[in-house]
C-alpha cells in the first residue's frame, strides 16, 4: 500500500514537472501544472506531518487509535477543492482551504478519540 502511495505520489509531482518544463519550453505559461505541483506538494506534506504526529499520539497513548484512512478521502476532496479555488481566484486566497481542511482533520481525529467527551 505505501509502495503504491509512493509511486503515485512520484508520478504526480514527475508530471507536474514534466508539464511546466515542456510549457516554458514553447513559451506558454506552466501555471496550471505549477500550481497543480503546489497543491500536490501541499497536501504530501500534510499527509506526512499527520501521519507522523497520529504515530507518535498512538505511540505515547495521546490517542486510542489515528484513523490515518480517512485522510485519503480528505486529501483528495481538499486537493480537488483547493486547486479549483487557486485556479479561480489565486493562490492566496486558496490556502484557506488547506489551513480549513486540516482543521477539520483536526476535529475529525479527536471526535473519533473521545477526546470531547460528547
């Protein structure tokens, strides 16, 4: 499974590359692969902090159990979102998307633990 994410992960950001060196190369702007770059860079990232920092509040008994599934399908519905609102209005004002997300990973994560008592 993680030699898989791996390789998909590889072949997105080689793509990403490829596109926005073959599109400066005949002159046109490489911005929609350059920011389709960004967004996947942004959320590999976040992948590998959370997935890191639920392995270690599993380890030390902070938390029962991380759920580290369920990410998938928040990265891909927060990556499919956040490149949508960075190609209308512009990186800037896209970001509140991923910093949204995470902290809806965020609740999700100590919902799923108990940790609000509710």
């Amino acid at each position: 499974m993680t030699r898989w994410a791996f390789l998909i992960i590889a072949t997105l950001v080689a793509a990403g590359v490829v596109g926005v060196t073959v599109a400066r190369a005949l002159g046109r702007s490489g911005a929609p692969a350059s920011l389709l770059l960004s967004v996947v860079s942004y959320w590999l990232a976040a992948w590998v902090l959370w997935s890191f920092a639920g392995g270690l509040a599993v380890y030390y008994g902070v938390l029962a159990a991380y759920p580290g599934a369920f990410f998938a399908l928040l990265v891909v519905a927060g990556g499919i979102w956040h490149y949508r609102v960075a190609r209308r209005l512009g990186r800037d004002r896209a970001l509140p998307v991923f910093v949204g997300a995470q902290l809806v990973w965020l609740v999700f994560v100590l919902l799923h633990n108990g940790i609000f008592g509710f």
